[in-house]
C-alpha cells in the first residue's frame, strides 16, 4: 500500500524517500517512480532504532533539504502474536491465548505503533520548520473492531489513532497536522496467502470479511490514493487535523443485519 502512494505522490511532484528495512525492495520503487519522470531514493532503515532513522533523516535533508510530509506506514504481524482459534473453546490446533510469546507479542506492537512514535520524534522536529506540514499514520479497521486471532496488531493499530489525536492537539497550535487512514481488508502480496487459496478462491476467514464488506470486495491499494492526496495537501484539509479516515467499503458501518 506504500508504495503506491509513494509512486502517487511522485506523480503529484513530490520528492519520495522510501524508508524500508532493505534498501533493495525500496529500490524497486524507486526504479518505478524515476521511470515516470519521479525524483526518489531508497535508504535502508529500521524504524525501531532511533539511530537509523536519525541517520536517514540526516540522508533526505542533505539530498532534499527539508521534509514536510511523513507517512508512517510501517507494520505487519507474526505467528508469536496470532492465535491459532478464533475464541478459546474452539477445537484447533496451534497456539492459545495462553501460548502466545511475550517476544512476538512485543515484536508485533513495536513494529505497528513504537516505529510510528519514533519516526514521528525524528521527523517531527524536520516538520516543524516547514510550511504546511502533515503527517499521515496507517490504522487499521482492526482498531475500531478487533479482529480474531490478531491481539497484538489489533491493540496496536487501536494506539495508532489514540496517537494520531494526541499528537494533533499537540502541535495544533504549530500548524503541523496529523491524521490516519484505517483500510478496510485489502488483499496484499503480504496478506494474499492469508486471503486466498492456491486455486484463487476465497478462504473461510476471507468469506467472513467479505459477508461483513457491503461493497462485497477486498480493497485495492489504488483506493487508498484520493484520501492520502486530501490528506496531505493543504489546500484541501487545512483544517482537518486529528481524524482517521475508514477506507473499508462500508464494513465498519456495517451491523451484519
């Protein structure tokens, strides 16, 4: 889903750093952005280490000279944090709740929401010499609603909109404004083995999501494009700060009946 938006704002003239944990998948969209005219690099960074993002900082003001848009975009999950059943009396094998690794469940937060709150420390300081500033966090709808087998990722994306309203009201006055995006469930490269079968067909969780979907499908990146666009351009939400936007095809307003 970054990396769409990435190679979007590129073709809206932004200049693009893709921070990613190996600079050769960066790279790769990069090589996409510089073939449509874009202007981009790659740096290799882990959002956990405070040093590395200090360092990439240091990267994009020396090639760009300053950052006036951060998209926290960081995340995913691991098998230490997902419980195998849905609900504890369910016959499954693999973990419980009671088997879930403090490491994984840890690892899981950390990447989803401790990553977003150091970025937003290193950058942020960047921001606020800028005119027009804006950050953009991804939630999830799993933070409204909190998925089955997913506490640790649920719990997180559920601290990513608390932050976004925090840090909103906090630098309010500043004029940096700060919001969120929650997809809705987007069939992914991560997420396509989850989602599908090898025959393409839908899984039984999948069929789940798309009962409790009124628009009947999964989301595609491409729809998350309109609202970062609004989002990140001034000109259109210079009041509208501390919100995070459902991008969901209606399921979280959705009752089920």
């Amino acid at each position: 889903m970054c990396s769409k938006m990435a190679v979007e704002l590129a073709r809206h003239g932004v200049n693009i750093a893709i921070l990613n944990r190996t600079a050769e998948k960066g790279q790769e969209v990069v090589e996409l952005i510089e073939r449509d005219g874009g202007t981009a690099l790659s740096i290799a960074t882990d959002v956990l280490k405070l040093s590395s993002l200090e360092k990439a900082r240091e990267e994009i003001k020396k090639t760009f000279g300053r950052v006036d848009l951060l998209i926290n975009g960081a995340g995913g999950n691991h098998p230490d944090a997902i419980t195998a059943p849905e609900s504890y009396g369910e016959e499954t094998e693999g973990k419980s709740f009671f088997d879930l690794d403090e490491n994984g469940f840890s690892e899981v937060f950390a990447s989803n929401f401790t990553g977003t709150f150091l970025a937003s420390q290193v950058f942020g300081k960047e921001l606020l010499q800028v005119e027009a500033p804006a950050v953009i966090n991804l939630s999830s709808m799993s933070s409204y609603s909190p998925m089955t087998k997913v506490p640790a990722y649920s719990a997180a994306k559920a601290s990513i909109n608390n932050f976004t309203m925090w840090m909103a009201v906090h630098f309010a006055e500043e004029g940096l404004r700060v919001n969120a995006i929650a997809p809705g469930l987007f069939l992914t490269k991560q997420n396509r083995g989850l989602l599908l079968t090898e025959d393409g067909s839908l899984t039984s969780r999948s069929n789940k999501i798309i009962t409790a979907t009124p628009m009947k499908r999964f989301g595609k990146p491409e729809d998350l494009l309109g609202t970062l666009l609004w989002l990140a351009d001034e000109s259109y939400s210079s009041f509208v700060t501390g919100i995070t936007v459902p991008v969901d095809g209606g399921f979280m307003a959705y009752s089920g009946v």
